[in-house]
C-alpha cells in the first residue's frame, strides 16, 4: 500500500466495517469489562455474521462454543477483537496475521500512551499489521460501532438508540474514547443516528483521518464529525478532508489544543503528534472544514443539515417578536457576517398588510403579539418572508408562545414549503423551551435556545457551501514551465544541505519562477557598485551580502536612496565596515546594488515547514503587522487560486491593501500571483525549508521582491 | 432637583417603588388588556395599599368602587397607572398634578416612539412632570413589579412566581418591554427571584440610569441586570454605575447595538439617543458593568452570584473526568484569560493517592471512572483541590453520571464547604443533564451545559471583583495646579468659538497642563528659522503653521532632520511653497521650528466628544495601527490612574510598547500621566471638542507631543 493511495487505504479498511465473521479474544462472562461487553452487545443487537469468543478458560461463553485460542477457529476469520493484558498482545497479533484475519481491534492499553517500553511494545504492533498487512484499530480504543451491520465491535457502547429520525446519518471518529462517549449521549439525545462511531485510541495503524475517508466514501454517511487532538500525517489528512469535500460530507470537528498550555496537555493525552494549532485552523479554512468548540454548535449544526437545506448564501430575514430581541439578533448576525437585507419592496408591502400598525416591517420584522390571536398569520410572514429573492436564510425568534401547538405547526409549515434555511430561536423559560425545541425539531425544523449558536452554525454552513462550490470549480493551475523547474533544480544542485542561500541566490530562484524581482547586480568593490548603479540607473539601494547575516538592517548593512556616484562609493565603504564589526568573521560576499523601487506597501510572503502538514505559505504585511500582531494567513500547499485571494482578504490589516492615506489599492492579483509560485516552489523542493519574501513591495500596478532568504534542509 | 444630585433623584424614586396608594386610570373588566390587568394582579397578590380604579364606565370595579375621575377620588393617591388613549393622556396628567400624584406610571403608547405629533406630546408630558414635581414612568412601557410590597403596577406580569429559592434578589430595568418579560420568563425558571422589574418605555422622565441607581442603594437587590439600548445622559449613568461599583452590586447589561445595522434598527425601535457603542463597551470596561450577550451567560451569572463567592482571581483547577474534555476546558480558560495553573506539590501527592495509576494529576485532574464506584472519592479530589493555595476557582467537568445523588452530593458537599468558587459543567444526554442541573442549582451550586458560558461568566466576575478593589483603593487625584487652569482658561478666552488653534497655540495649552512637549519656535522666515535653529540646536524639524492646514504631511509641510543652516533655508521655501499650492489662500503663520526628537514610538492620545458620554479620552499606537486596525482604547473622562494603565494595556499593539527588534521598553508611567492630564484638560474645558496629540514619541524615559491639535466648539 502506498503512502499517497487513497483509495487503496479506504478499501483496505472494508473488514474493519464489515467483517463476517469476528473473534473476541480475551471474552469474558463480565458485563461490566471491555472484555464482556462486545459479545454481549453484538448478540443482544443480533449481529449477522459469526462470533468466535476465544478464552482457554471457557467452554462456552452465553451460548457460544469457546475456543482456547485463536488458532483453534475453524472458520476464517475477518476481525479480531483483543481485550486481553498488554503483555501477551503482540503474540497474539502474530496469530491473527497467522490466521489471516484482515481487521484487528485492540481495546488493550498500556502502550504508547504510557511512554517507555510501551512506546516500543507499539511499534513493534505498527511493525507486524504491516508484515501481515492487516489494519488495526486502537491500540487504547474503545473499538468500532458500526450500525447497518449491527457491529458493535466496542465496550462503552452496548444499546441501540431507539426513536431516531435520521437512521445511518452521522459518521464520528474520536482520539478520546471517553470525549467520543458523551457526544454519542448527546448526539442520540437530539434523535439523530449514527452510521459509524470508531475510537482510533494510539493510531498504531489506522489514522484518523483514515476513517474520515472512509465515511466520505461510505454511501450512507451523511455528516462526518470528529474529535481531534491532532493527526500523524498532514497529506494524509489534506487528501481526506479534499475526499469530503468532493462527495458533499460537510466535516464537523473538535479539535484541542488552541492555546499552548492545552496543547501541551492534550500532547500528553495520546501519542498523536500535535502540531500548531494555528495551522491546523488556516487547514481547516482551507478545505471546508468546520471547527466547533461546543455541544450546543454541533447539535446545531447536524439538525440544520439534517433539514437537508445547507444556505446558499448569507442573506438573512428576521422574524422576531419583539423589537429588541430583533436587534440583538441583527448584532449577532453582523458579528458572524451575515447580512441583515433590506427586504423587497414587495415584501415589504405583503408584511405591511398582514401586521398591526405598530410593528416594523423593516428587516428584522417584529411580529408583535398579533401572532398569537390570529391563525396562519405567523406563517403567512415567514411565508413571505422566506420566498423574498433577497434572502437566503429565515431566522425566526420567538417566545411565550408555550407549547402552541396551532403556532408551532405553522412555523413547521412554513419551512417545510421553503426552499431556504429556516432557523428558530426559542426563548424563555426554559422548561417550556426545551418542549417547544423538541416538537419543532422531531419535524426537522431547526431550533435551538441561543442566537449565538443558531448564527455561527450558518456562518459555518455558507462557508462550507462557498469553499465547496470554489472546489469543484477549481481545476488545479501550472503557474511555472517544466522549464523553470528544471533550471531552479540544477540551481539547488549546486549548494549543500542546510545552506542558507545568498540573496542574489535566492532572488534567481524567485527569477526563475518568473517572480518580479528588483533589478540588481553584485559588486564586490565600490568601483563596481558605481558602475552597477550606472547600469541599473540612479536611485539605488546598497545591500550586505553575506549567508552570515540575516538580519541586514540591524547589521547596518543597507543603505537608500543613492542618488549620486559618489554617495554610492561612501555608502559601499560604510556597509563593509558596519557588517564585519556586527559580526566577526562574517563572510562577506560583496554588495548588492538594486534598483530603488517606488514607495508601496510592504508585504511578506513565505514558506515554513509545519511537523504535521509539512510545507506551509504565509502571507502578512510587513513589519511591525507580523511581528507584534502576527497578522498573517497561512495556507498548506499545495493551493488553488481561491487560497492565495483568501490569504489577501484574511489578514486584518487588509484595509492598507486598499489603500489608505490617498495611496492607490495594491494590485491583489499580482500578490496571489506570486503566492502561487510561492506555493508551486515549496511543492517542487521539500528541501526548501524556509523561504522568505521580506518585503514584497506593491504599487498599483506591480509588485518586487526587495529582497529574499531561502535555507535548506 | 439638579442635574447631578443623585441622591435627590434616588429619594424622588421613592414612591414610585412604594406607593402606599394607587390609582388605575382607565381601569377595565377585560383581563386580556393592560387597562384590565394591574387590578386582577394587584389584589391577587395582596398588595398592601389602597387600590382605586378610575373609570366612568364603572360604578364598581372587582369589588372596589371606581371613581369616575382621578379628583373623584376623596384620599391622597401616591401613584397613578395611567391606561387610556393616547389623545386624553396629557389632560390626565395634569390631573395628576393637581391632585399631588407623586408617581404616574404610564402603558399608553403613540409618543416619541411614532415620530410626529408624539415627541411634541411627549415632550409636553416631560414638562408636565418637571412642573408638578411627580415621577413618571413610560410612556410606552410595561410598568413596574416590585416584590416586597407586592407591587404589580404593570400590565404583562401577573402572577408571583412560586418555588423561588433566592427571593428579592434581582432587580431588572429594561428598555424593550417584551424583551423584559422573556427575561423575567428565564429567570424565574432558574427559581431566582426578582426584587423589582421596570420597564421604562420612552423614557419621557424617568431614565434607565436612575432605576440602576435606585436598585444598588436598595436593601433588598443583590444583583442589578438591564436590557438597554442607549442613555440620554452618560453623565448619569457615570455615576448610577459608580453607586453600584460602591454598594458591591453587579451590574448585567445586555446592551444592543454592538454593530452599525443593530444600531439603526435600535435607534428606531424607542427614542433613546444612541452613543457609539465603541464607547459604552469601553465605558462598561471602566465601571465593571459586565455585558452579556446570551441568556445561557445571565443566568450562568446569577447562579454564581446566587452561591454568594464571587471569584477572588484567574486560577483555575480543573477536575474533569477524561484527559479530552480537561483539555478542551484548559482552552476555552486560556481563551478567556483564567489560568489553569500547576497545583501544589502537596495537591498532587494527594490526588496521586486518591486515585488510579492512569489518572492525570496535573492540572486538569483527570478523574477517570473512578469515583463512579467509590464512595466519597469525588469529594475528597473537589476538596483536595480547591483547597490547594494556587488556586481560586475549581472547575469540575463531569458527563454520564446519571442523576446519581450520592455523586452529585459530594459534589454539593465540596462546594459547600469550600471558600471558593465552584462551578460545575454538566455534558451528555441533554434530559438527563438537565435533571442534574437543577438538582445542583437548588442547592445553590452552580451547574451549566456549556463550557464557554461558565468559563466566560466566570472571566466577567474576576474582571468585576478586581475592577471594584481598585474602585474602592482609588481615591481621585489631581495632577495639575489650579493655577495651570486658569492659565489655560486665559488662553482659551481669547480665542474665538469654534477655532482650529494653531500647532503652538495647542501645544502651550499642553506645557502649562505640565505635558511635555519638543522644543520649538515659531518663525517668520527664513532668517527666523535658521536663528531659531540655532537656539534649540540642530538637527531641527521644520512644519507649516497655518490653521487651514490640519495634515500637514499630505501638504508636504514637514521637513525632518535638518542638520545645517542652509538645509533649513532651503526647506523654509519650500514648505511655504508646497503648503500654499496645497491649499490657496491657506493663511500661513509661518513655520514652526523643533527640536529633532529621537527615534521612539509613536502613540496618540485624544479627545473627542460623544453624543451621550461626553469627552472620550483616546489611546493608541501612530500611524496606521489607529487608522486601520481601530486598535485604541477610549474611556470616558474622567478617569483614574487604573483606567489610564488599563487603556495602555489594552491596545493590541501593546508588545511594541514593550520593545520589539531590540528596542527598550517605553516609560508608561510616563504615557499614562499624559493621558491622565490629558482628560483633567477635558474635564476643565468642555469646550475643546476635539484635541490630539500624535504622535507622543515615547522613548524608555521619556514622551514628547511632537505635535498637536485642538479644535473648540
């Protein structure tokens, strides 16, 4: 199996999901144990395939015949579950591959997690589902639930939820057994089912994002959720999350670690290896992923879906009844970019005749209490309300009504006959709004308590909507000629690893991915910096130019604005002895004589190395925005067209882009222009570890590289 | 009555709270209306006073003899409700005054709510109350409930609530009616009771402000909430806060507004005049009013209010019962400020023998199932915990336990008998979370669903608590000489209403405030500038005067870093030149000649005039921190120290202030003086209406104005 197959991964994880026959190894007679409670669920949930409980200390285990060890089935057998102790594991993993069994689930903890000979009893697992190409879940997993097969290969959870209205609709995969169990709660508690719940545990084998590629692919998944402390492999992720996309599973999760101190404990929580968070978050941006940081948003998120209408845009009209709650509503849908339009003239005209005089037919529209008395009327507002071409999405808000059963069946109407989004926020007490909350949603009418949690799952959605109208548009783009690859390889060919590239290097390497740069020449002698500038043409700029010295400015090592010969020979003179008193030995190249380029904005376009997600752009404005602000939009290559201009309109200080103080707006898309190479660079030569363009400088028209630093790995 | 004694306004409320007799004018049989309501509540609930309604429809009214006319009347009436229709409202209440009503509450609605004809009548009606001396609440309003006297003077509530636990305990004003009443609604629902509830309608006398006031000097009210969405007067509601901060009465604001739409849509939606919200935000941030924005944040609050420990600072310990949700909590406490800090070394020895080898003993303490089966074992971790020295606030995660009473009474049992706050998140089943919620809140242990709604109101009430320390350590202080005022006002009394002042007439409006400025001299011309020069020693900055000029760099009026005589000859003429093709006509008072100051940071400290709060004292960074990021902090004058460190902490750009690319730290004892004279400036004169300094250069010493500006009304 190759590292880059996605398909083959996903095939291979087909026992995993539908074994026909499992063994539980280590089964006991204790319900209350992992190792007594699959048998137990499996039979009660009448699993249709076949099940070998193997313990050499039964005959026979709650009707079963029991055999003494794994070898002694006759049968062939696809999934192995082990809930036995940590010592006699890998032999028994060695068994299963003997066996030829082609999904292994291992509930058994004391392994990586525990650090030490434990990491190295795991590796040696990872070692033999490899050798016996077999994929394993866990180990310290709670195991898999699987419901159309009626797999409950797993020991927390024993009973199938009854009363669900949306069977086989919500596919989740947990690092945290524990975590994976409380959303399982709460998830059936809103009567929406589960096609899958899989608790990955160490990933000695099967990753995380493995199963989210899986339940993309499986036909019945609906909605992928999750709860992620972090992944092994960002490419990984990167393809299962593009997977997702394509097949229209919005992905839900949660992931830990935002801020350092929880990062640092949710790195001690499993082995996953965790890298920054912020990454992770521009990812998520990236490929539609939505991020949720509680209960409440999730279940918001899955009953709107569930509604099956995802917003097509974020337009919204208000029904409220009272005037203020429409407003704070309005505040909240501002907050979270959705746009409180102006309604129709003809819409408005509709709700001015169906509503007392003293009500506000503006959006939001207050209803008043004249709802209450008069039947239909309520849905005759939202009726018009929702099919007015300017919006996308209904919010309605309102309360006291208590469980009306008149005016709740009208709301339900309402969105029933409407092609939008239609939301309800329910407030008062709460007794009384939980029971409204409850009829609406067993109608699949969304509704929830908080304007908060209503808005920012929209929010969420007509992003998700947006970023994945942009994927299936978007067809990769070659910006750079096999040629320019070519030449910028022979380039690297010449230096050695780890090196960091002289300016003038780097600036070729930009040149050749057909990156505007400065005009420039290297002098070694004032009288060749003279001459330089004669060429080049005056205003010059003088630079350092020595791999010892990163920093120029601090080093004394620039000088502007040379307008004269003779301000060049000075200036030559005073940069030499500036670099080599700031550092001591400092290799010094010569000077850079460059063009001066016109007065613009600063920006700052580079590349990091993420540990997880490996190559990463940035983007920033220069100077003091990236430093003290760290105002920059960060994206993992490779990227489309839509990352760069994304990138362009995520950094707050885009407003200088523009332009402020009667300077013209910079031109966007010769930055993303060169984002892209950027990108396209990274891709090409993983031994680019670092690279920097600081600044980029851009006008109206144009754009230069002044100045760039690459290192190796 | 003045403007600004309080306590008169406070006393003058006095009857409107406790009327020993009331009049209901247009009193009616119809319950559904409210003309028919306040009688059914008032002798429902035992009001204790005398009850008349005024009809001359009605010989008898539920018992009671109804008057034909408020003078029918033969005993003294305190206050009078006022139902009837709009036209026949202002006949009434001269009535009222002639019959010395004291307080008129009044339901009508068709004033300045409808435009038109209704701010004539409504202001007529203020004038009313000024003349007569009577208090009046509305008109468009709901009324007032006040529980000690069974005071049900209002028209939407009509019933006392039932198994309230903590009675006359929260006391509520509200600017939108309807919203009050699902307040109301919410509240109850939490079994917390309510001192009084005001709506206060248009506001034609009786203000928002006063009612907060009135509520922090009451015996009874132990928290003081409010839905506003503006104040006539900032001036007012200064010092209502203030009271509130003194009598250790927290005060819940849910304010509209926060964005430009909400605005208009609340400007529209009552009468009241609304201020930037940028500026009540900050002015809320001044005074520890704590705003909140969900209903699940209120009652969070008052359940924590309710147990009677507000918080005594930010560290936490967490106890959460798996590694992933005791993560995600350390993130939503990072996100809000708290912090989850190492425990005792004692504390964790403890725990270690408390619990199960695989449990966490750091922070958060990962409880495991543990405590499930042993008896005692939750309560003896929540006890070790919070009464570990490190921490001041216990946190405890817990899911899937079930309405299992003998854990949640451990849980009831620490929190009890600890000095701290503790607060419980409740996740799973949402019926079942519920049940334990209750459980734990009627025992006065506060319980949520939500991670961030306990972190959050948790964040609220540390900021309120060490807001409130500094409010009482605080005592006012003058940093400028009486002398200095008066010199100001002699300069100021020669300049004509309205000015721009010139850049020297500014800056020595500054000196004599004791602000430091550059050295500088006015010149007339080139010869001037140059002895000029020569006085204050090179290098020099030359910079148009002219009061038709306000930027002066645009104008190209500013020459920097003129290091000989004839650099300053030179840049003489061509700033008078460049500032007149700038502007014609410009009339140019010369050039200002000042001392090259050294490099440092450029800050800006201001003023400017809000509609509702007056002077607004302004903080930030120069350049384009102020204008493309908004990055500064505003506080309405006048101000204390505290809010003068406050505001240079709370910018974002702060790290620059600190030193960043090997900079030393700026002097901000320095900065904060200058704000503080600042505001004293503001405070003297109210008629500057604008002023800037900007920059202040602020170097690890020193600060600087380099340049100023103020403009007059």
């Amino acid at each position: 199996m190759t590292e880059n197959n996605l398909a083959e991964r996903i095939a291979s994880l087909h026992f995993l999901f539908n074994p026909r026959s499992i063994a539980i190894i280590g089964a006991s007679q204790n319900p209350a144990k992992p190792s007594g409670q699959p048998l137990i669920a499996l039979q009660k949930n009448n699993f249709l395939g076949k099940i070998y409980p193997v313990n050499p200390r039964y005959q026979e285990l709650r009707g079963l015949k029991c055999y003494p060890t794994l070898k002694a089935i006759p049968d062939e057998v696809d999934m192995a579950i082990i809930a036995i102790e940590v010592s006699a594991v890998l032999e028994v993993l060695e068994e299963c591959g003997q066996k030829g069994v082609k999904a292994v689930v291992v509930f058994t903890s004391g392994f990586a997690e525990v650090g030490g000979e434990g990491i190295e009893l795991q590796k040696e697992m990872t070692r033999l589902a490899k050798e016996y190409k077999f994929r394993l879940l866990g180990p310290n997993c709670m195991g898999i639930f699987s419901s159309r097969n009626s797999l409950w290969a797993d020991f927390p959870l024993m009973d199938a939820p009854e009363d669900i209205l949306v069977p086989d609709y919500f596919g989740f995969v947990t690092q945290s057994g524990g975590f994976g169990c409380i959303f399982y709660d709460v998830v059936k508690a809103q009567r929406i089912g589960f096609s899958h719940f899989v608790s990955t545990g160490n990933e000695a084998d099967i990753e995380f994002s493995e199963i989210i590629a899986y339940m993309a692919e499986d036909a019945y998944t609906r909605v992928i959720g999750g709860y992620m402390e972090g992944v092994k492999s960002g490419a990984l992720f990167f393809q299962a999350a593009e997977k997702a996309l394509e097949k229209e599973k919005p992905v839900i999760l949660i992931k830990t670690g935002r801020y350092e101190t929880a990062a640092r404990a949710a790195a001690s929580h499993t082995g996953a290896m965790v890298g920054s968070d912020k990454v992770y978050d521009a990812f998520f941006r990236q490929k539609g992923i939505i991020r949720v940081e509680s209960i409440d948003e999730l279940t918001a998120l899955l009953l709107i879906l569930a509604a099956g209408k995802i917003p097509r845009g974020n337009r919204v009209g208000i029904l409220s009844a009272s005037g203020g709650t429409g407003v704070l509503l309005a505040d909240k849908c501002a907050e979270y970019g959705l746009e409180v339009v102006s309604l129709a003239k003809e819409t408005q005209e509709k709700i001015k005749n169906l509503l007392p005089d003293f009500a506000s037919y503006a959006n939001p529209v207050d209803l008043t209490s004249a709802i209450v008395p008069e039947p239909g009327l309520l849905f005759e507002c939202a009726h018009v309300v929702s099919t007015d071409p300017n919006i996308d999405v209904l919010l309605i808000c309102f309360y006291n009504l208590g469980v009306n059963e008149a005016i709740l069946n009208q709301i339900i109407k309402a969105a029933k006959t409407s092609a939008k989004t239609v939301v309800n926020i329910v407030w008062g007490d709460e007794n009384v709004c939980q029971k409204q909350i409850r009829y609406l949603n067993d109608q699949f009418v969304p509704a929830v308590r908080e304007m908060e949690v209503a808005v920012k799952a929209l929010s969420s959605l007509i992003k998700y909507n947006s970023r994945r109208q942009m994927f299936l548009q978007e067809k990769p783009v070659s910006l750079v000629p096999l040629k320019a690859k070519e030449d910028v390889a022979a380039i690297l060919a010449q230096i050695v690893p780890e090196a960091k590239l002289t300016e003038e290097e780097a600036k070729q390497i930009l040149k050749t991915y057909d990156i505007p740069v400065a005009k420039e020449e290297v002098a070694a002698s004032p009288e060749e910096a003279v001459a330089a500038a004669a060429r080049i043409g005056y205003p010059v700029v003088l630079k350092i130019l020595s791999p010892d010295i990163l920093h120029k400015t601090e080093a004394g090592g620039v000088k502007l604005n040379l307008d004269t010969p003779e301000k060049v020979l000075v200036a030559y003179k005073e940069i030499i002895t500036n670099a080599s008193s700031y550092r001591t030995g400092a290799r010094i190249k010569g000077v850079l004589v460059q063009e001066m380029l016109p007065a613009g904005v600063e920006t700052i376009i580079g590349i990091s190395q993420d540990p997880v997600f490996g190559p990463v752009v940035m983007f920033g404005l220069g100077g003091i925005f990236v430093e003290v602000l760290q105002d920059v939009a960060l994206r993992v290559v490779p990227l489309t067209k839509s990352d760069a201009y994304e990138m362009i309109d995520e950094i707050k200080g885009r407003r200088i882009l523009d332009g402020v103080r009667g300077q013209s707006p910079v031109n966007k898309s010769a930055i993303a222009e060169v984002i892209l190479k950027v990108a396209q660079l990274a891709q090409d030569f993983p031994q680019i570890k670092e690279l920097d363009i600081n600044p980029l400088i851009c006008s109206g028209k144009e754009v230069w590289a002044a100045d760039a630093l690459i290192v190796l790995r």
